[in-house]
C-alpha cells in the first residue's frame, strides 16, 4: 500500500523532470571549461604564458590565411571581368589606318581580325588595282596588314576596310615628306598631255613642259614609258595636288655628277662628248657628267687652220683627249687632234714614192705652189715639175683652190717634206689651155675639197711650207733660124 501522506509531502524537483539537463548544458555551453590544475603540476609563468602565445599567433594566422585568401579571389574576379583570350575592343572610326591579322583566304577576298572578336571581309579590289592577280600573291594567312577604316562599324558589327586606300595615305605620307625633304624620286612618265606630263611617284602628278629637261622639252612624246627623276615642288593633301619638276632634280645630280667627276678626270683621258656650242676660237663639248670642255681652234685638226664650222658641226659626235683640268674653276681644255695618230708618222705607207693622187693649191710661192694632200699634209710642187714647157711664173698655170693631180717624187719623214711633180700625170690639161687668174674648169675629185672651197692663203702654217731654196733651171735661148742668103 502506498503511503499517500508521505508521498504528497515530499518537494518536487528539477532533476526529476529532464529540465535540469537542460539548464546544465545551457550553463556548459555559456561557460567556457577549464580543466583543473594540480598544484603539483603547476607551470611557471613563462609555461603558462605559452598557451597565450599560441593562441595569439594562431589568431593571427587566421587573420593572414583570410587576407591572403581575400587577395587571391580578388584578383580571380579581377582576371575573370579582363578580356579574353586577347580580345580587345576597338572602336573603328572612318579615316583611321589600322593593323589587322589575315585569317582566311576567300576566293575574292580575304577575312581580317582587328583584335576584336568578330572578323571582317575585305574583297579584292579593295587590296588592290591590280585586275591580274589571285588573292594568294598578296596575301597570306597570318601576316599583318595595314587597311583603312572607309566605313565605321555598325550595330551588327560591319565595317568596311581597305589596303589599297591605306597604301594610298601612306603613299601621300612619303609625297609629303619628299617635298618637305626636297627628294629626288624615280617617277614614270604615264601620258603626253597639254602643256606637259603625267606623271606616277605612286600617286599621279603633273609635271609642267616647261619643267622638263631641255633636252627633252621639245619632244614630250619621247619620256612616254620612261622612268625619269623629278622633285616635288608644289604639295597640297587637301586638294590632291602635286607637281613635280624633272629640270630641278637634273640640275641637282649633274651637279652631284660634276662634282664626282672632277675627282676622277686626268689629263690624258679618252672621252666621247657631243659638240655643243661653235665660237671664233673653238667649240664646247659636251663630256658628259655636267662637265663642258673648250677644244681651241689650234687643237681641232692637224691641218690648216680653217674656220670651226668647217672642221665640226653643232651635234656632232666627237672623241676628245683632256689636255689640262681646271676642278676649282670647272674648266677642262680638250683636243680632237690628238685623238688620232699624227699623219706623219705613217707617211712613208701612206705615200709611197711614185703614187699619184689629187691635192688642192693651197698658197702660191714664186718657186713653186704648196699641195695640200690630206690633214695635216703639204708637200711642194716646183715650178720646174709644173709642166715639161718653160713656165715663167707660177701664177701663168696655177690658182690657189685648184685641184691638180700629183705624182710623189720624194718623202723626207724627218724634215716632214714631200716632193710632188705634175710632169707626164693625165687628168691636168685644163689648166695649161685658160689665161692666167682664170677659174679652174670644175673637176670632181674624192677628196672633201674643190675649187670653189679654196682656203685663205694667209691662214696657212709657214713651217709646213718650209723648204731648200731651188735654184730656177736655165734655159739656154734657142738661136732664130738664119735664111742662106
């Protein structure tokens, strides 16, 4: 049997009902534990200072573990907002010069990447003028080509590019810093227009006629698809303006010729030069390089002295031998004459004794007449070789400028002498039957002279005349018939 007094006497608890755990792990939980220390085990203070210090330094390596690890996500989202995989945005903007990537080769075009995502296509002629050449000759994949932007880009990321127009600015940038640099550039003469030439330094320019060399100023025609030098004397990018000059820049390198040459030449240098200019006392030529040298009328020929016009022409083509050289004063004296071997060196083979030939009076002597027999050859014709009659003067037969026929009597190479004679040579006899101071009758001879071209006797060298005096043959005076009476 229960007692029930007893029962209801005794004081409920907290233990008894499961709430007290409860609290007890509440109060654990809100209260840190601390283990009990022995007092045998009791640490020294430094010991017991130990566990602190661990605890700081583990708190502070947190703290650095969360920094460092704070950095690193940082510059992942860093890198994760950067482009990708080289992708830079560009804005292309009409007028801009660019370097693009090729990509892909098309049949009419290529495929080009600016740095961007998207690619674009630039068809054939817009690379170039060229209508005879596949999109492989000038292009390849993987190069880097500059093009210009024609069209900016638009929202569905089209843009229209080009290389032949980049080529193009580039080429004014050149143009430009020719003028700027004053130049000289090979330019290709395209087209003979009015009043001057079109011509390409790759861009097209005009090149006025009167800025032409002047050599070539009367026939344009002729530089047509030829390559000649010029200057750039006039620029205007904005109007697409160029003019170009091929005297300015002639000027400039036959003055730069000039120059060299002078360095070069010596006296005894060969050239072959163009007679450019006639005077009283000798005539210019033309040695090239700029340079003109003075031929004195004393070094034209080995003959007589003559007027220039009749030894050479203006134009005409002429070996020259540099005597003296002049480079402060730029002057340069040639010969002409001595550009050939002296005629009487060979006179012995040229003149062989008994040879007949034809020769032309030149100067009339009381004791005979001087033949000119060829350049820089004179020989003597005695009275007594004139005819096999009795001649009393020279002048009865002979004028200066008639053509005779001669036989060689004599050659004295060392005196520089030759000894002619008329006697018993045909092709003289209308000398004998005209009165004295009479024209010779017209002969046709197969030398350069002829009656009417007789030279001025006064012109002649006299120590080409001289001679041993001869004395006058006598003749005995036949007695008159006597009649018997």
């Amino acid at each position: 049997m229960v007692d029930m007094d007893k029962h209801v006497g005794t004081e409920t608890t907290g233990e008894t009902d499961g709430l007290f755990e409860v609290k007890n792990l509440l109060a654990a939980v809100e209260q840190p534990i601390v283990p009990a220390v022995d007092v045998a085990e009791e640490k020294t203070p430094e010991e017991a200072a130990a566990p602190e210090k661990a605890e700081t330094e583990t708190e502070q390596a947190e703290v650095t573990g969360d920094e460092t690890n704070t950095s690193e996500l940082e510059a992942a989202l860093v890198a994760d907002l950067s482009p990708k995989a080289g992708y830079e945005p560009r804005l292309l903007r009409r007028g801009d010069v660019i370097d693009v990537s090729v990509v892909k080769l098309e049949r009419d075009g290529v495929m080009v990447n600016a740095g961007g995502k998207g690619d674009y296509y630039i068809p054939l002629n817009r690379l170039t003028m060229r209508t005879d050449v596949a999109v492989g000759e000038i292009a390849h994949v993987g190069e880097t080509m500059k093009v210009a932007v024609v069209k900016e880009e638009d929202e569905q990321g089209t843009a229209v590019l080009s290389k032949l127009k980049a080529d193009q600015e580039e080429v004014w940038t050149d143009v430009e810093k020719y003028f700027e640099e004053q130049t000289i550039v090979t330019a290709k003469v395209t087209k003979a227009i009015k009043g001057g030439l079109l011509v390409d330094i790759g861009v097209p320019c005009f090149l006025p006629q009167s800025q032409v060399a002047s050599d070539y100023r009367n026939n344009l025609p002729s530089l047509v698809g030829q390559d000649i030098p010029v200057k750039v004397t006039e620029f205007d990018k904005r109007l697409r303006r160029i003019i170009a000059s091929h005297r300015a820049a002639m000027q400039v390198i036959r003055q730069k010729q000039k120059k060299e040459f002078f360095t070069k030449i010596q006296p005894g240098d060969i050239y072959e030069g163009t007679v450019n200019g006639i005077a009283e006392f000798g005539a210019f030529v033309d040695i090239g390089y700029g340079v003109e040298g003075l031929v004195h009328l004393s070094e034209l020929t080995y003959g007589r002295r003559r007027p220039v016009e009749e030894i050479v022409q203006k134009k005409d083509k002429v070996k020259v031998k540099v005597l003296k050289v002049d480079p402060e004063t730029g002057k340069v004296s040639l010969s002409i004459k001595q550009t050939k071997p002296h005629p009487w060196e060979t006179i012995e083979e040229d003149y062989p004794v008994g040879m007949i030939l034809e020769g032309a009076v030149i100067r009339i002597l009381t004791f005979g007449a001087i033949i000119e027999l060829s350049e820089g050859v004179t020989g003597l014709l005695h009275i007594s070789q004139i005819s096999n009659d009795k001649i009393r003067k020279v002048e009865d037969v002979l004028n200066v400028g008639d053509v005779v026929k001669v036989r060689v009597l004599e050659v004295l190479k060392e005196e520089r002498k030759v000894k002619l004679s008329m006697k018993g040579v045909e092709g003289n006899e209308g000398l004998f039957g005209r009165e004295p101071g009479q024209a010779t009758p017209p002969v046709k001879i197969g030398s350069d002279m002829n009656a009417t071209d007789a030279p001025a006797v006064e012109n002649v060298e006299p120590e080409v005349v001289e001679t041993k005096p001869v004395e006058p043959e006598v003749v005995e005076p036949q007695a008159p018939a006597v009649e018997n009476v």
